[in-house]
DNA sequence: TCTGGGGTCCTAGGACCC
DNA sequence: TCTGGGGTCCTAGGACCC
C-alpha cells in the first residue's frame, strides 16, 4: 500500500509512533469470553444501565448512537434482539493490562492513553521495517487475546490517530510517511482530526477550512495569528513536527470517583455515606500511584435532567498534603455540612488534587507529625488485603454500611471471567 | 419512570503585590 | 471627574478526549 522509499537515507533521525487501539474495546471483551455473540449486535451500557456507552460493529450499522440513553430506544433495541450488557469494568481492566503487556512486549517504549489505547515510540526501528512492524501488531494482539485492534504508523501522535482512523476504514495496519502526509490529510474533513471539536470545526470552517489539508498547508504565522498554543501545536504535528511527546509515567495529576444513583438521594446521613465511599476508593487510588493530595473537591448534585430547580453544590478544601483516608473524611464533613441542602441528590461525587509525591516528601518543621508510621502501616496492609481479595473487604468501619440506599443498578452484568475462578469454570460448561 | 464516568490542558479574570 | 502598569498566583470554567 504505502512504502518507505528513500526515507532512511533522506530523514535518517525522524521519529515514528504507533497508535493502537482495540476495535469497540468493550463489546470485543465481551465477545472473547462468549463466542456465541460474534457478528451480533451488542451493547455496553453505563452505570444504573442508562447510556449505550459501547457498542459491536453491528449495533453501529443498526444506527444506534453512541452514549444514547437506553430507555428512548427500548423498543428499537428489543425488536433487533440487541445483547445488552451491563459495564463489566474489571473484566475491560483486566483485559486492558493483558494487550499493554502484549504491546509492551513487541515495543517497550509505550503511553498507556486510555483503557483500550496506546501511543508506542518505534523511533528506534528502521523507517524501512515500520510496515512489518505494523503488521506484526496487528497480528499478535488479536492471536494472544483475542481483541482485534486497529494499528496506525506515523512521524508524530496526531499523524498516528489519522493512520489509526484509515486502519480501521481499510481494516489493515496503516503507515503514513513523511512524504505521503499531504496525501493522506487531503480529503479527511478537520472534525476527524483528533482535538478538533465541534467549536474549533465551526471556527475553522467559517475560515475556511475542511479538511486536514486545508489547515496542514496555512503557514505558521497565518495559524498564530488566528490560533491558540493548542492549534499552533496541533498544526505543526499535522505537518510531521513532533512536538507531543511519550509520556509514559503512569500517575494521574487527579483522581475523581463519583456516581449517579439508581433512585435520588434525600436523606442527609444516606448521602454522606456516599461521599465517604467515593472518597475512600478515591484516597485508595492516590495510595497505588504513591502520591499525597493537597486539594480535596466534593460536590452533590440533584437531576441536571429536571429543569427548575437544579441545585449542584461543591466545595474545595485545601489540606496539608497527606495519603491517610481519616485525614480526609474529617474535611469532607466539614465540607459536606457546608453544602448540603435538603433536596434529592443524583449525583455525586469527590475530586483529589495537587499531588506530589510520596518519595519526595520532605515533612517540614509544622507537618512532621501529619503522616501517621503506624497508620501508613496499617494503610498498606489493608490496600494488600483489598487488592489480591475482593473489593472493598475492609476498611474503615463507619465507612459504606448505608450503602444499600444508595447503590447503582447493574442488572446485566457479565460475570467476572478473569477474576473469579466460578465463573470461568462456568465458561466451560 | 428511565439520561455515565474519568481525565487533560488552556484561558480569562480576580486578588494581590511592587 | 479622576481613576498606572505590570507581574504572579490562583481558581472557575470551557473544550476536548476516551
């Protein structure tokens, strides 16, 4: 299809990455474990069973969109005999760490993006061999575990999501040279270009701008005088300059836990409780990445689908930096006290920030005594517990006991393949 | 009746300081 | 009626992504 002539001698230091991505990642997960439901159409649903939030190639030809709620198409989805699914998220998890570990395997330069997506550096192969490579990915990933990917080549990481978007639409692993760029972006409206939204597509539009070759030909002082840093970058990627590079540290710089409830919530202690689990699964996860957060964020939220009377409340509490989860509880009550409202909540949610850390941490002369030994102690005892048995086995006892009334509702949920050894044994029965 | 969750980056504007 | 000019830091909110 496309071949790398000449650019060996011609640009012998250029760069290249890889896009790889499962192809609708969670129905294919679903389908690995359940052979029966290949070239059906299925569908993922979101939490409390609301949103179609993934969906095979087959529910896509019947039309449905993506992240629809379900109950304006019941009837649509009942008559086709859709598979519906309820998010099975450590099922995707699960699968996830085993295509990176493949990924891993063939180029150990990799960003983990998102749960079904990696950018690989491949700089270090020979322009020469990118087509092989491509090939060899493409290939593996399915044959290991069963999840087909879409692959795409290219001299920067916007250029690889376009050469990803053309190994979908061709269904093969996809190169883009550095001298085929402009071929490619030539009839590829911008809206497709990866951080082209729906506001810089009407603003590049009105300027006349419609496909990626419009823009990949403007010089840089016509995209600066009109641009943010945002386009400015996103331009010189188009034209093979690479300026996003890997970034491969794993940590998160915030981490958020919030739900929408099965039925609202309107008593006031029922709703703490809430908080408090989001909070401690939120303070869990700072733990993993070894970092301490300065700045705690809560808020509770009533239906935003009910015009009228909308209340949404939040507060930000700055701390002392710190990974202990009572440290946090105490703040979040003050917090919570601060904002809460009688009123029936939907949602709501905790936000942690300003991390450093953990290795880094020097305490000064005010904050020696803030982390606890013994509690740091007990704290990784518990996470060890937590992590190799099930979820949330213990912890701190006044946290969850009222969560029967508060729970979500996940009534199609797919069992635990990968984790729990009933249910694979049932696989095979 | 029923409408997801978790991220990143950038910008504008206010507070404060010299 | 007059009402500096920058700089920095912080935060709220927008835009975008998966």
């Amino acid at each position: 299809m496309n071949h790398p002539k000449n650019l060996s001698t011609k640009y012998p230091s250029r760069k290249a990455y890889a896009l790889v991505d499962g192809n609708n990642f969670f129905a294919s997960c679903e389908q690995v474990f359940n052979p029966k439901l290949l070239r059906k159409p299925i569908g993922i649903l979101s939490n409390n069973d609301g949103c179609i939030i993934a969906r095979s190639n087959e529910l896509k030809q019947l039309g449905v969109p993506m992240g629809t709620p379900k109950f304006k198409w019941n009837k649509f989805l009942q008559s086709h005999d859709v598979h519906l699914f309820s998010a099975n998220f450590s099922l995707y998890g699960d699968m996830s760490k085993r295509m990176m570990m493949t990924l891993t395997s063939i180029v150990p330069s990799i960003e983990i993006y998102s749960i079904d997506e990696a950018f690989l550096d491949c700089s270090m192969f020979p322009p020469s061999e990118l087509n092989k490579l491509a090939t060899r990915i493409y290939q593996t990933v399915p044959r290991w575990i069963g999840i087909p990917v879409g692959v795409g080549i290219a001299p920067t990481k916007v250029l690889a999501k376009i050469a990803n978007h053309f190994s979908k639409k061709h269904q093969c692993p996809f190169v883009i040279y550095f001298d085929k760029i402009a071929d490619s972006l030539r009839d590829l409206p911008i809206k497709d270009v990866w951080g082209i939204g729906r506001r810089l597509t009407k603003k590049m539009n009105a300027l006349g701008i419609f496909t990626a070759y419009d823009f990949y030909k403007k010089d840089e002082e016509w995209v600066k005088q009109r641009f943010s840093i945002i386009e400015q970058k996103l331009h010189k990627e188009l034209q093979g300059k690479p300026v996003l590079h890997l970034n491969r540290t794993a940590n998160k710089k915030s981490i958020c836990v919030s739900r929408s409830f099965e039925k609202s919530v309107s008593h006031k202690e029922y709703l703490f409780d809430a908080v408090s689990c989001f909070l401690n699964s939120a303070v869990e996860k700072l733990r993993r990445q070894e970092s301490l957060a300065g700045l705690l964020h809560i808020f509770i939220q009533t239906n935003r689908f009910h015009k009228g009377n909308y209340y949404s409340g939040m507060d930000i509490i700055r701390l002392t930096h710190t990974n202990e989860t009572s440290q946090f509880l105490q703040s979040a009550r003050r917090s919570f006290d601060k904002i809460w409202k009688p009123h029936s909540y939907k949602r709501a949610g905790v936000i942690l920030s300003d991390f450093i850390s953990i290795k880094d941490y020097q305490p000064t002369f005010f904050e020696n005594e803030n982390l606890n030994p013994k509690l740091q102690k007990l704290q990784k005892t518990i996470d060890t517990i937590n992590k190799t048995h099930a979820k949330q086995q213990m912890g701190i006892a006044s946290v969850g006991h009222l969560m029967k009334n508060w729970k979500m509702n996940r009534k199609n949920l797919s069992p635990a393949y990968t984790t729990r050894i009933e249910d694979l044994i049932k696989i095979h029965i």
